[in-house]
C-alpha cells in the first residue's frame, strides 16, 4: 500500500504520487497557518458565485466560520439594507441587479 509521501504537483490544485500515480486534491487554503486535515473535496463556496473549491474538512469549517461572521456584522446576502448603508455614498442601491 502506498503512503503517497513522494509527490508532485501536476496543477494548481492537484498533485500525484510519484510511486502508484494516485492523482489526489490539494487544499486551496494549503498555505495558511493552520495545517490541514487529511480529506480534500470540491466544497461550495459560500459566496453567491456558487465556484466549487477545494479544500480539507479543517480549512472549509474555518472558511465558513468566516462566513458567518461577515454576514452577522455586513448582512450581505439581506435583501434588506443594514442601517450603515447609504445609497447616497456610491449611487448605488442595496439589492442592485448588474
């Protein structure tokens, strides 16, 4: 059985074992502090672009905690504007169609 220590990096979010060519996921967040837990898989993005990433179970929980902690203090995904926005600053409205 292969433990995969020799590998290689084959693109941006990939990387092989030299020794069985087991093609395995790399963690997008990889180069934080924290170090990764050993699962990696495409996790949805929290974010509204719904751009699948990938990332270990470890890195995807801290991302979410992220998440939530934006949208308590921004209510972005709100259709409803919080009460520091002013539509007169950028001309812009809350809940703008582009």
């Amino acid at each position: 059985m292969c433990d995969h220590i020799r590998t290689e990096m084959i693109g941006l979010h990939l990387k092989k074992c030299l020794l069985c060519n087991h093609e395995m996921l790399v963690c997008l967040d990889r180069h934080r502090s924290t170090e990764c837990s050993e699962y990696v898989e495409f996790r949805i993005s929290m974010s509204p672009s719904g751009v699948s990433y990938p990332r270990c179970d470890k890195h995807f929980e801290l991302a979410y905690q992220r998440y939530l902690e934006t949208e308590a203090k921004y209510g972005m995904s709100s259709s409803v504007a919080p009460a520091w926005f002013d539509e007169s600053d950028a001309g812009e409205r809350w809940n703008d169609d582009y």
